[in-house]
C-alpha cells in the first residue's frame, strides 16, 4: 500500500473513443484491490454548468467559444473545491475522466488559444500524473460509431483531427505519459500500472 500524506491526482486525457472511462475503471479497481482510496471522478461534472455543456454536444449553435470555454472553467472550478481538493487533502487517490488538457484541446480546436486556456486554469491542481491515450482520430470516430452511437458535436472526424493535433503539442512534461490506446485493453492498462509505479516509486536521484 502507498505510504504518502497527501494524496494524488491521475488525470486521462485524450480525444473521443481512446477508452478513458474503461482505464479509470480498471485502475480503480486495481488500486482499491492493494487497500488504496480511490475517488473517480469525471468532467463535464453533474452541476448546473456540466449539464448545460452535455446540451452542447447536440448543437452547439447559440453559444461563442468563448462563452464555451467560460461554462467549462465554472464547472472546473466547482469540481476541484467541492471534490477535488477535498479529497487530495485526505490523502485519497482521485482519477478524473478529462481535466484541463482536454479544455484546452477541444476549445483551441474551436479557435481558441490553447496556451491561454491552460494559463486560465491555474486554479486547478496540477495533477501528479496525465495519462494521454492517443489514438488516430479516423479509429476514434470508428470506435463511437460501432457502439451503435452518432458522432455528438464535439466528436466529428475533422474536428477530432484538430483536437489530435493539439494534444500531439503539448510539450512532453515529467507528469505527462503518452500510451497508444489502438492497442488492447490489457496492453494499455498494463502500461498505465507501469506509470504508476514509475510515479509512486521513483528513482532516487
């Protein structure tokens, strides 16, 4: 079991389709099997402004990007006082489904600064470690649609490539670990535990 005071913040990144919800599940249950508290969490949130942003994804007619961005840095701000930093300070494990990285992709894709938006969101604790699944976006749109679901607002093919692209630039940081979600299920969680034991176990200088 992990010895540390403080807890930490694992945070999944990357664009539609590259299986987010299903590696926050299997690493929950994985570290909730070795006695760890586990917190998962999701954005969009369920408050006002999380589901203001869920109508979005069948029309986002009506709504600037600007005044987009504003209903996801509210609904950031609302997450990280009532659960997150709540539960960092009670030394429990919190993995969210999308944070920061993922505003900044999906509204710089929607004309945006994507520096910017990061800059606006130094409210938020910077999470310990950024799991970005990466996937070719072409297999993403194949992925929502096999599911028997339609491609929402956010989730088009081409709107996905600039997203893609976005997240491909962002600079490789310590906290930041890259894994190919086309591979199985297995193999990619296999790589996620391999980060965490990187980041609870690091190499002593």
């Amino acid at each position: 079991m992990r010895n540390a005071r403080n807890g930490l913040l694992v945070a999944f990144e990357g664009i539609d389709g590259t299986g987010k919800s299903t590696q926050i599940s299997l690493l929950a249950d994985w570290l909730r099997a070795q006695g760890e508290d586990v917190v998962a969490t999701r954005e969009p949130t369920d408050s006002a402004y999380g589901r203001r942003i869920r109508e979005l994804y069948l029309s986002r007619a009506g709504v600037t990007p600007e005044e987009e961005l504003e209903l996801f840095l509210q609904d950031r701000q609302l997450h990280v006082k009532e659960l997150i930093r709540p539960a960092l300070k009670a030394g429990q494990i919190v993995l969210t489904d999308r944070y920061y990285y993922s505003t900044a992709a999906y509204q710089g894709a929607n004309g945006l600064d994507p520096q910017d938006i990061l800059a606006r969101n130094r409210f938020a604790p910077r999470p310990d470690m950024v799991i970005l699944l990466t996937m070719p976006p072409e297999l993403s749109a194949e992925r929502i649609s096999s599911r028997g679901e339609q491609l929402n607002a956010f989730e088009q093919l081409a709107y996905l490539r600039r997203v893609s692209e976005i997240f491909a630039s962002f600079s490789s940081d310590s906290w930041l670990r890259r894994v190919d979600a086309s591979q199985s299920v297995s193999s990619v969680q296999e790589q996620i535990r391999a980060a965490w034991h990187c980041l609870c176990s690091p190499e002593e200088p």
